[in-house]
C-alpha cells in the first residue's frame, strides 16, 4: 500500500511538472507567434465573427445605458418611512409660488412670503406647544459686505436682507444645533419653484416632523429660511457672520438645485468631517450621492456656486451640500413651476433630509465635531440602490493593493525566461503608443468636425437633440480609433497571433488605468476609486477566465462572461458620464457667446467614448474582422452630419411639456455719461440685449430683423465695464450684445446719487465718500486711470478687489426700508508731474435694476418682448447707467 501510494504520488508530479512545461511553452509560442511571420494561421472558432462582436459590446452598452436611465427616473426606490408628509409639503410649493417671481427687495419676498412662512412656523409651534420641544422664532435682516473670487471677482453688499430663522431644541435647552438652510427667494421673471421654494417647502415639513417627535433631541436644529441667496450668497452671509445662533451651529445641511426636480445627490461635504458622510451612509432613506461631484465642482468648472461655501469658508463648519440637477434647461426659468415638480422628488427629497437631520442631533460627534474633524470620504451610490463609504486613508491602501496586482501581473509577463520578457515589453510598449495615437487622431478628428458644424452655423443642434451629438461625435471617435487599431492589426502586427494581441491590449488598457490610479492617489482626490473599480474587476474577471480562454478561444459563453466582470465598474461609469451630460449640457446653453459649446461636448462624449471603449478594445483583436464596423460607423457620421449641416435638426425647443429655450436679457435701458465738472455730456437710450449662448442672435433675427450686426455693440475699454449696465460681472463671457435705440426710461423711483466729500489724507490719497439712493438692486463699477490705484474702501475686509479685467465691481442689493447707500473709497493719485487736474483720474459708474413693482415694465418693452417666438425664454427689467468723472 505504502509502495503504491508513493508510485501515484510521483506520477502526479510528473503529470504537473508537464502540464507546467506545456504552459511554459503555450506563453512562449504566444510571443513569438507576434514575431513569426510564418505563424500557422489560428483555429477560426479562437475568433469571434465581426457580427458577434457587435451584437454584444452595443448589447452589453445598451444595457447598461438602460439600468441607469431607470435608476435615475426610479425617484422613490425604497419604502417611504412615513414620517415626512408629501402631500402637505407639496402645498407649501403651490402656496409660495403662486405669488411669482420674488426678488430680494419685492413686496413678494419681503412681506407675501416671509408673512406665509411665519404663518405656517407658528402653526406648527401651536401645534407641537405640548410636547417635549420648543421653537423660537427671530427675523433677522442684516448689513453688510464681503469679497468673493466668484465669476471672475468681485465685492458684494448688502443692507437689510431678510433671514428667518427658527430653532427648535428640547425644552430643557441645547449647547450644540444642526443648521438646515434654503433660500426663499427666486431671480427675475421665474417662480423659482426648484430654486428654492420646493427646498424650503421639505424644510417646512420636516420642522413639523421633528417638533412633534414624542422623543426629546440629544442636540437642536436651526432652520434658516433665507431671502438672499440669488443675489450671490448674502443672506447666509448676514446669519453666519451677524446672528448670534451662528456661534452654537457645529454643521449645516444645504437643500440647493441647479435644475428642476429629479433626485437631489450630495455633490458636495466637508470640508474634511467624515462623520457628516457616514451619518447620510447610515440615514439616508433614498441614497445618492458621489464624491466624483464634489471634486468636480469644487474645481471651479462648473460656473454656479452655494451657500455652502459662505458657511464653510466665513462660518469655518461643515456641511452637507444637496441639490436637484436634472432638467437644468429650465433652471432659471418661467418653465421652474411646481407643476413639473414630481411628488416623489419632494417625498424622497424629505425622507432624506428629515431622517439624515435625525441622525446627526442624535450624534456624539456634533457635539464635539473638531475631534472626528480630520480626513476625508470615498462615497459613491450604486444606482440609487445603496451607498458606499469608506475613509480616504482606507481608500489609498485598496488602490496601492490594486496597483501592486496590476505590477505584479503585468510583472511576471515582463520577467518571463528567454527572450519572452523582452519581447513582451517591447510590444507592451508598442501597443500603448498604439493606444494613444487613437486617442489622439479620435480626439482631433472630433474637434474638426465640431468646427465644422460651428462655422457651418449649426452649432448646438444637440440642445434639444441630444442622442445626435452621441451619434454624430460618437461615430467620429469611435470609427478613427477602430480605424487606428485596425490599421496597426493590418500592417504593423501583420500575421501576429489574434489571441495574443488581444491579450495584449488588455494589459495596455489595465496599465492605462492603474497609472490613472496612481496620479490620482497621488494627488490625493478620492475620485480614484474609480480607476481602481477599472483595475480590480476586469484583472479579476480576466484571472478567472484565462483557462477557459486558453481551451476554448474566444468563445460566445467566454464572451458573455468576460463583459459580466465589467458590469459593475462600466454601469458605475456609465452612470457618471450620465451625471456629467445632465449637468453640462443645459450649462452649455448659458455659458455666454465666447465659449463654442459644441468643442466642448464633443470633447465630452470622446472621453465618453475613450473610457468606455477601453476594455472593448480586446474583442476588436479577437474579431474576425472590423470592415463592417468601420462601414456602420462611416456610415452613421456621414447621414449624421449631412443632416446637421442641412439644418434638421433646430437648436430650440418651446414644447410646454419638454421645453428648451434659448435665454436672452433685454434691458430698456438709458445711459447718461456726466463730464469732470458734473455736467450731462452725452445720453442714449436702447433696448440693450445679451445673448447667454454661443448662436448670437442668428436664429431670433429672422423673427426679429432690427437684431442685426448693424446694431452690434463693442466693448468701449474707457468707460466703466464697457459703458453698460451689467448686473454681475460676465462681461468678459457675453461679449455678443445688441443695443437696439429706444425712447427714455422715466422710472418713478429714478436713481440718486452725489458725492458727499473729498478730501485729502496725509498719506497723499484721495478718500471720496459718496451717498446712493435707488432700487433694490444697483451695480457699482470703478475704473482707475492708469497709475491710479484704490488703496482702501469701505466694502468687505477694506482691501479693493478687482475682477479679471482690473476693474471693481461692487454688487449692491437691499431689502425693505434700507436707508441710503453710503459708501467710500481711497485712491493713490499720480506723482505730481503726471497729474491731469483737468480730466480726472478714476470713472465711477452706477447702474439701477428695477426688478419689482411698475418701474420693472415699459410699452416698448412690452410690445418688443411680444416679438420674440416661443421657443426662447427673455428675461427683462428696466435699468439705467450712469456714469461720472472724477
């Protein structure tokens, strides 16, 4: 028995050590199959037929395109917890909304809707008076100024903007609040029902939820309703650097949007404070959430910023900051209505913020949040399904852990014996410059053909169409780097082995991706969770199949398997490539005239294009052949772009149920120019139009014949921000204006304005102090001479800021009952030798925005606002420019 069992004992290990050689010499003859040219032609059934191929990479896309447009329309995927009521937060909506547009300084904002809002609190107090919380209730309207480096730069003052704030704790007090924050406040001519009134309707109802909770708070909470928001932060300014509640809030929850309904996703947390992301992980009935958005936005791309960051960066506390995204077309807009609000984003949007609020009053942390301060989050959801969380430094360990596997495989192909190592390298090499030569012609090839469809006129046929820019750029990218690897499998490889190049190509792929890793971990972002879901599921998936690949080739169930190891990173690709299209393309259509749109969505879907086509490039080495590929994609650019240029497809849309307008400001303005002693020099008067989107006025003219380049104005670099009345500071992103000759404005409240002193300090500087008298929204524009220079004023933290241009812009807005507008500055006059006494050495401009009340209307207005065709949505006010020299 002994005998025998060592005789089977050394069998096995001579069938093993066999076996081992035979591998030995299957990789061996795989690498030098690349450089024989006399390689006996592989077995058909290795290779996959062209038409299989394609059947399962656009199966396998559609797919996955499917489940996350259903992810993202499911808005209520969980059961509701049934604390939060809908239905009556649906009537808050409809209630503060239908009083229209509200304006900071408007009767509706500052009496309609801060009356209804003190209402419903004290309603709620009544109602909640026997149980174990209280609710205070103050009106705060405060003064004041502060610099910001948003749009390019500029100063922003405020007096006498309205906050309410309301703060419910336990009877027997509280050390330690939540603040929860919205804005009730809307911009010119939308009802704001997404921005912000749906926001401030949830808070409403979860202040009625919490008050009647039979379970005392371990902590309070402050629900700040705010009326300043649209006028670039202020209010939140006013609370958190005024009110005397503000030194006793640990973290804040901000309710945003950016579109109109949909889900809201926290983009972004922080800074630092990982304990505020693992209370939403926890609380969150209906999850969505990413890290991604977060980086992406604090980058500065996205032209839009929250009061998030007056509250993280004049507060020094951390927050959670959510908003809507989807249908930002009409962000913005007349279209912003409660009716295109689904009650489901308002049920979901509630259950989150009541059960996440819940969760952090509840907590230790809050009370002494500057011990858990430190590190950062990787957060990301699946699908809306659950979220996924886990500490930055965790994160780095997974990704090195990822990145060692991808060396250590790579490693060992490199290290092989003979002459294998060596060759595997070189083709290693090879293939990567392979790859980003497609990149790169696909890349190039792409932008020629947006500048193409730009100088041809067609420029943002995507707008409402947006599948054909997927099909158009798409094909482009696609078919050039196909094309690429074709010709590389054609004449560079030649007679190579189809399984080892495609082999190859998986490994030039994974090594892309890991050196993605890499620069991200290095740059410390934890979006590089996901490149390391790019590395880790396909390595794996490609470990477990690489003996079935072996035996049986590239064989349909191999085929099947191998794209089920790249579900779960591609469907969370996939799903943020949705994210990115959702929020750029309608920004795309208020990015202003300088910025061509359709560079910057075809560059979009290349990268789309590059990611997703990373591991795909595996099946075109195992196909039999890519001419019908080519043939497809050659013929979908080609019936793509003759039907662009021929103009089918029309930019606009005014469709009530899926409208996208085009956005146009019209101004009736009048401009009066003063000379050095004070005296009119000169006046005009227009209706002054901006174009928000790169087509210009191309598609209104016809519509509209008088807009034409014979009225096109230019930027005059004498005069204070060109010699009109910009409300913010984007001139140097809407440089297409019209200026169409108008009669006068005569507002009933017309703008005042005087010079209070001058004098001379001892420094040599000149301190002017001046005194305004206007509407509830004013501009203030300086622009030094050259060799002038301001030296101190009374805005902000004293120190002149300047925008891009090296002009001053001050940003003025007031509530109801502001006295006047007083304000000074120092400026450092030239040497004597270079003084000019008799022209001056600074131009002061003002210009009033009459947004409320009979002054926001004229008859000429009126009947040129009727001309305009339906597909395009013109804001307008009345506003005047007046300009002096001193």
């Amino acid at each position: 028995m002994e005998r025998d069992s060592t005789v089977r004992r050394i069998r096995a290990q001579q069938n093993q050590n066999q076996q081992n050689q035979e591998h030995s010499r299957d990789e061996a003859n795989a690498m030098n199959g690349f450089r024989s040219r006399k390689h006996k032609p592989e077995v058909s059934a290795q290779l996959l037929s062209e038409t299989s191929a394609v059947v399962l990479m656009l199966g396998f896309v559609c797919v996955l395109w499917a489940l996350v447009l259903i992810s993202v329309q499911q808005l209520v995927i969980s059961r509701s917890t049934g604390q939060f009521n809908s239905v009556r937060a649906r009537k808050h909506l409809e209630r503060i909304t239908s009083v229209g547009p509200r304006t900071v300084g408007s009767p509706e904002n500052e009496v309609v809707t801060v009356q209804y809002l003190l209402d419903q609190v004290e309603q709620i107090r009544a109602q909640s008076r026997t149980g174990p919380h209280s609710i205070t209730v103050e009106v705060q309207r405060p003064t004041g100024s502060f610099s910001i480096d948003f749009l390019g730069g500029f100063t922003s003052v405020y007096a006498r903007v309205t906050n309410i704030a309301v703060r419910l704790e336990p009877k027997t007090g509280a050390e330690h609040f939540m603040l929860a924050n919205c804005h009730f406040d809307s911009v010119a001519n939308s009802p704001g029902a997404s921005d912000d009134a749906v926001s401030c309707s949830v808070m409403l109802e979860v202040l009625h939820s919490m008050a009647n909770l039979s379970t005392p708070l371990k902590h309070g909470v402050i629900f700040l309703f705010n009326g300043a928001e649209e006028n670039i932060l202020q209010a939140s300014h006013g609370f958190i650097t005024q009110h005397p509640w503000a030194q006793q809030v640990r973290a804040f929850v901000n309710l945003e949007a950016a579109g109109v309904g949909g889900k809201e996703v926290v983009f972004q947390t922080g800074p630092e404070n990982p304990w505020l992301v693992q209370a939403y992980v926890r609380a969150a009935v209906h999850p969505f959430a990413s890290v991604v958005g977060q980086e992406v936005f604090q980058s500065g791309v996205i032209p839009s910023d929250t009061d998030f960051r007056i509250y993280r960066d004049f507060g020094n506390i951390p927050g959670i900051d959510l908003a809507f995204i989807e249908n930002g077309f009409i962000y913005h807009t007349k279209y912003d209505t409660p009716e295109r609000i689904h009650i489901d984003s308002i049920q979901r949007a509630g259950d989150n913020i009541l059960s996440v609020l819940k969760q952090l009053v509840m907590s230790d942390e809050l009370a002494d949040s500057s011990e858990y301060r430190h590190g950062n989050m990787v957060f990301f959801d699946l699908l809306g399904l659950t979220v996924v969380a886990y500490p930055a430094r965790v994160g780095t360990i997974i990704n090195l852990m990822a990145a060692v596997a991808t060396v250590i495989y790579l490693g060992r192909k490199c290290m092989m014996t003979s002459s294998g190592g060596r060759r595997y390298t070189h083709d290693l090499a090879c293939a990567v410059c392979v790859v980003l030569l497609g990149w790169f012609v696909a890349l190039l090839s792409v932008l020629i053909v947006a500048l193409l469809v730009t100088l041809t006129g067609r420029s943002m046929f995507w707008y409402t169409h947006f599948y054909a820019a997927v099909c158009l750029y798409g094909s482009v990218a696609a078919g050039k780097m196909l094309l690429i690897h074709t010709l590389a499998k054609n004449l560079y490889y030649g007679s190579a082995s189809r399984v080892y190049l495609s082999d190859l190509f998986f490994d030039v792929s994974l090594l892309l991706w890991c050196c993605a890793l890499l620069f991200l971990t290095q740059r410390g972002l934890c979006s590089a969770y996901v490149p390391m879901m790019m590395v880790v599921f396909p390595l794996a998936s490609k470990l477990m199949l690489r003996k079935h690949f072996r035996a049986r080739g590239a064989s349909l169930q191999y085929s099947v398997l191998y794209l089920l190891g790249l579900t779960v990173p591609y469907v969370h690709i996939m799903f943020l490539i949705w994210v990115v299209f959702e929020i750029f393309t309608p920004i795309l259509g208020r990015s202003g005239t300088e910025i061509p749109p359709d560079v910057v969505l075809a560059a979009i879907v290349t990268l789309a294009t590059v990611i997703l086509s990373s591991y795909f490039m595996h099946f075109i080495y195992l196909s039999r052949s890519t001419k019908r590929m080519l043939a497809g994609l050659g013929s979908v650019f080609t019936l793509m772009f003759v039907l662009v240029c021929c103009g089918l497809f029309f930019p606009y849309s005014g469709d009530p149920s899926s409208p996208r307008p085009k956005r146009v400001f019209v101004q009736h303005t009048t401009r009066r120019f003063h000379a050095l002693d004070g005296s009119l020099q000169s006046s005009d008067s227009g209706l002054w139009i901006n174009s928000l989107d790169y087509t210009g006025m191309q598609h209104v003219t016809p519509h509209i014949p008088e807009i034409n380049d014979s009225i096109r104005t230019h930027c005059q670099d004498q005069l204070p921000y060109c010699g009109f009345p910009w409300f913010l500071p984007v001139k140097f992103l809407v440089k297409k204006n019209w200026y169409l000759p108008a009669p006068e404005v005569s507002p009933e409240a017309p703008l005042e304005f005087r010079l209070v002193s001058r004098q001379e300090t001892e420094q040599g500087s000149v301190k002017m102090t001046f005194e305004v008298k206007g509407p509830t929204h004013m501009s203030l524009y300086l622009l030094p001479d050259a060799g002038v220079s301001l030296s101190g004023w009374s805005f902000g933290d004293g120190t002149p800021q300047f925008d891009l241009s090296g002009e001053y812009f001050i940003f003025y807005s007031h509530g109801l009952h502001a006295p006047a507008w007083s304000f000074w500055f120092e400026m450092q006059s030239p040497t004597a030798s270079d003084a000019s006494p008799d022209e001056g050495s600074i131009s002061l401009a003002v210009s009033a925005h009459y947004f409320s009340g009979p002054d926001r209307r004229s008859d000429p207005l009126e009947s040129f606002l009727k001309r305009f065709p339906d597909w395009t949505f013109p804001s307008s006010w009345i506003s005047t420019y007046h300009m002096y020299r001193y």
